[in-house]
C-alpha cells in the first residue's frame, strides 16, 4: 500500500524511468541468479565451510555485477538521462549489500526462525517505504525510490547478521564449492530465465514507449501481482516444506494439495476485481492520472490468476531438486514471450506487450502442471473446479448488473466490492463443507507448533 502511495504521488514519467533502470540493474546482476542462498537451504547437510565458501562466491558475483554497471552507466548518461546513470550506480551498490545478506539469511530459513525472518522483512519493508514516501511527497522524485532500495539493502544485511547464528569463519572448501555448483548451476538458467521475463519487457517498454509509457505499464503489472506479494510468504515457506518432505511421498502429497487448495481460492478473488472494475481500482488506488493504465491492467487479470499458481509449481520443482524442470519452463516461456515483445513493441503496441505476458504465463503454467504429474498426486478436479466456475458466474453475475444499469448506479468507490463477494458467495454454496474441512485440517496442523528444542533435535 505505501508502494502504491509512492506512485500515486510520482506519476507515470517518474515513476517509469526508474522502473526502466531497475529493470536494466536487475539484467546486468544475473549473476545473482546462481541463488547460492537457495542452494543452502535445500542442502541435506550444513556446516561452516559450506557457510563460508558460499559468502564468498556471492560477493564475487556481486563484484561481477556491480562491474557491468559501472560499463553501462556511461550509456545511460548519453542515451537516455544522467540521472537513469546515477540510479543504476546506486541500485548497484544496494545489490552487492544485498547478496552479502544471502548466507546469514539463509542460516535463519534453515534453523525455522521464521520470528526474525519476519521482523527483516517487515522492517526492511517498512522502513524504506515510509521514507520513501516522505521523499516522494517533498518532492525528491523517482530518487525516492531509489534511496529506498539502498536502506532495504543495508537494513537486511545489517539485521540478519544481528539474528543469524552464522559468523564468518574464513573456512573456504572447494569440494563445498562444488557441491553449492552443483544445486546453482541448474539454478542459474532457471532464475536467470526468471530475471528476463521479469524485466525484460520494462527494458523494451522504455526504450520503445519512453518513461510515462512505462510508468503506466509498470504499475499496471505491479497491481496484477498484488496476489503474488500477499502469497509471498507462503511460497517462501513452501519452499522449505517441500525440501523437508522430498523424500516423504504422502507428506508431499498432502503438503502440495493444501497449500495450492488456498491459494487457486484467494487469488481468483483478486483476478475478478481486476476484470470487473480495473478502472475503478486505479481511480481509488492511484488517481485519475493513472486510468489510461485500465485496459492493460484489465488485460492482466489472467496473469493475475494464474502467476502465482505457477510461482509454487516452480517451489516444488526447487524443493525436492528438480531445478531442470523449471529451466525448460522458463526457456519455452521466454521463447514465447521475448519475440512477442519484440514485435509488440516495433508496432508500438503496449496492449501486445502485456497479451505476450499473459501467453507466456499460461503456456508456462500448463508445463508445469504437466511435469508435476511424476512428483505429486494432483486432485486438478478438486483444487480448481468449484473457484473456476464460481470466477465464471461472477463474471457473467458481474456482466448481467450492468447491463440491466444496477452495476453503474452504485457509487464508483464500493464497485471493486462486489466482485469479490460475489465469487465468495457462490464459492460457499459450491464447496462449504470441502472447504471448512480443509480450514480444520490446517488450523489443527497449526496448533501442533514445536519447540525450539525440538526443531533443533530434528535438524
């Protein structure tokens, strides 16, 4: 919410060439991609040397990335502003802070101390965006955001040395070299290909469309995926479940359906607010400067629903070590999305910008459905055929109130309301008892938390 603040106090233009140098930043820092942090976490074995090794080869990779930038710092500054140069320095600076903090934070994931790592993570969010919005209402502009993500990147580093167990020790091993390489080098192509879908379209979208354009584009995608930050944590989480019962079949199973059971349920909540009323969003959330936004984002609420349904599919593959599986995902959606791109942006489409998204997403989530076959038992019936129809008759419910003039008559700011409680209606009425069943079952799972003590016993 202040993110949107931010933005509604910025504008298009601002707000846009940071979006295209953020975007620039995250390309030249691939590097980062290797996830050596992940490779910790998914680790059957811990020890200091691994620790240390892995510190290590993330500041080189830091140290790599931050080289690329100081190159194509000077381009910017002919090309396209002086200030698109100095924001990539900056963010490039908050990038090597940023991977420093990767080692230690893993160390918490690793221990389930999920108390600090929820501490970082509000603070490191909090903080930074509050100031932010100080910065954006007096007038600093897009520097707003951009010191924003310099205090986030200080902040985590600082808090998870403070939190984490781990200390450096100096204890560098090749062959703990070699095992981290041999978990992050599948990863590399895997979240590398992320980084490019990620971004890539911000690059071509400010280099075709110029800065407001992007502005408009960026912010359009950043609502779709306001259901992808809220189920966040929960990703993060199933991350760590799925490496902890990889070798359990039935606790996988049953840990694969629950979470995917939840998240289908809540998040075509927010994908028919955004078909329905996408207009009305924007004018309530950002401004009327913004509503030239509302066919893009109107577009995206198929990426909306199905992103992150993907996003845990690709949790599980990472989870129990199948880090290929996401690399062919990824390669067949960027074969589909980058020439879509291309093509949209050479015919000065930004509506084919955000059609090559939602493509790509869809066909990215129908392979990945298909690769889970082998890994876990998949209830499709179950999981997704009460919230589909009942995302269907609201959409139709939604069609018929206005055109009989009910819809339109309501006060334009209560509009975005009826969408959702009207798919939480009929969800109820198709599947009640399935779904307090499944309430029960995980809130008795909640209950049974356990002791500090007895983690560390089973770690």
């Amino acid at each position: 919410m202040i993110q949107i603040l931010i933005a509604r106090l910025l504008g298009p233009a601002e707000l846009g060439i940071y979006a295209f140098v953020f975007a620039i930043n995250e390309l030249l820092h691939i590097v980062g991609a290797f996830s050596l942090g992940a490779a910790l976490i998914q680790s059957r074995e811990e020890s200091q040397r691994l620790y240390d090794t892995a510190l290590v080869m993330s500041l080189g990779l830091a140290g790599v990335g931050l080289l690329a930038s100081l190159l194509i710092a000077p381009l910017l500054w002919v090309y396209h502003r002086p200030e698109a140069a100095w924001f990539l320095l900056a963010m490039a600076l908050a990038r090597v802070a940023q991977m420093a903090s990767r080692v230690p934070n893993a160390q918490l994931e690793r221990t389930l101390r999920y108390g600090p790592l929820s501490v970082i993570s509000v603070v490191t969010s909090s903080l930074p965006n509050l100031l932010a919005l100080a910065l954006a209402a007096l007038g600093v502009g897009a520097w707003s955001l951009v010191v924003r993500d310099v205090l986030a990147a200080a902040l985590v580093l600082v808090l998870t040395q403070i939190w984490s167990a781990y200390r450096f020790g100096a204890r560098l091993d090749r062959e703990a070299a070699r095992r981290l390489m041999d978990f992050a080098r599948p990863m590399f192509w895997s979240r590398s290909l992320d980084v490019v879908l990620q971004r890539v379209d911000r690059v071509a979208v400010g280099a075709a469309f110029g800065d407001a354009v992007t502005g408009l584009y960026h912010q359009a995608r950043f609502l779709s995926e306001a259901g992808l930050v809220a189920t966040r944590p929960v990703t993060q989480l199933s991350f760590n479940l799925f490496a902890r019962v990889q070798d359990e079949p039935g606790r996988r199973d049953r840990s694969f359906a629950l979470i995917q059971y939840f998240l289908v349920r809540i998040i075509l909540a927010g994908a028919v607010v955004l078909l329905v009323t996408s207009e009305e969003v924007l004018r309530l959330l950002l401004g009327p400067e913004w509503l030239p936004a509302a066919p893009l984002l109107r577009g995206l609420g198929v990426y909306a629903a199905t992103m992150p349904v993907l996003e845990n599919l690709k949790m599980l593959f990472l989870g129990v070590g199948e880090v290929v599986r996401n690399v062919r995902i990824r390669l067949v959606q960027l074969l589909c999305f980058a020439p879509g791109v291309a093509v949209a942006s050479w015919q000065e489409s930004i509506a084919g910008v955000a059609a090559a998204l939602v493509a790509s997403t869809v066909v990215g989530l129908g392979l990945a459905w298909h690769y889970s076959a082998d890994l876990v038992a998949r209830p499709t019936r179950r999981l997704f055929g009460a919230p589909l129809l009942a995302a269907g008759m609201t959409l139709v419910g939604c069609g018929a109130l206005a055109a009989v003039g009910v819809f339109p008559a309501l006060p334009w700011m209560l509009r975005p309301l009826i969408p959702p409680l009207l798919y939480g209606l009929l969800l109820l009425v198709l599947e009640r008892s399935v779904l307090l069943q499944e309430l029960r079952y995980l809130r008795a799972q909640l209950r049974q938390r356990p002791t500090r003590g007895a983690v560390a016993s089973e770690l």
